[in-house]
C-alpha cells in the first residue's frame, strides 16, 4: 500500500468512526429520553391515583359531615320541642284548653324517648362519631 492509499484509508476509517460515533451518541441520547419519558409516566399514573384516592376521601368526608349535620338538626328539632313542652307545663297562665302539668308528663317523656333512639340510631349509622 502506497502512503496515499494509507492516507486515505486512514481518512475514510476516521470518518466512518466519527459517524458511527455520533450515530451511537444520538441512540444512547434518544434511548435515554425513551427512558425518562416511561419514569415520567409512571410518576404522573402514581400522582393521579393518589390525586383520585384524596378525592375519594374527602368526599366520602363531606357527606360524613353532611350526615352529621342533619343528624344534629333533627336532634334539635327534638330538644326544641321537649323545651316548648316544658314551657308549656310551668306557663303561669294557661287559656282553659291547655292541659295541666301532670299532662304533659308522658308528652314530655315520649319526646325524651324519641329524642334518645333518634341519637342512639344517628350514632350508630355515622361510624361513632357520638358515642
């Protein structure tokens, strides 16, 4: 082989390894990429679960709380009425109508007893909240 042969030969095997080269840096360059891009994924899927798990929980809690609302509001309903019956009874002056005190003691003890099985079943049916 002449020196011109060899040159050239040593150019062309320069310029082959120089391209291979680059070639092979963009692959590691893109397959890397590939790579990030699954990590990112599955890290939006976990953020996305976990964001719908706290939705479920807080929404399971609103209706908790609303639950819980009503429940209270009933129970007051219950004490608001066992309150007029006990005004009612030590009114100093009733019309003829009005019943006496003795009266309004079984009135007063049903509404009691409502009130308590409205508690006890209200308690029971919000996962403990009042008992």
């Amino acid at each position: 082989m002449t020196a011109l042969q060899l040159i050239f030969a040593n150019a062309i095997s320069a310029g082959a390894g120089v391209y291979v080269g680059a070639h092979l840096r963009k692959k590691g360059e893109n397959l890397a990429t590939h790579e990030d891009i699954h990590l990112l994924v599955d890290q939006v899927k976990a953020v996305t679960v976990a964001a719908k798990e706290i939705e479920a929980k807080v929404d399971r809690a609103s209706r908790v709380h609303e639950r819980q609302l009503l429940i209270l509001q009933r129970l007051y309903v219950r004490l608001f009425d066992i309150q007029q019956l006990f005004q009612r009874m030590i009114a100093r002056v009733r019309p003829a109508e009005e019943k006496s005190s003795e009266e309004y003691a079984p009135l007063v003890h049903d509404a009691v007893v409502a009130a308590q099985e409205e508690f006890r079943s209200s308690a029971s049916y919000s996962f403990g909240w009042l008992v």
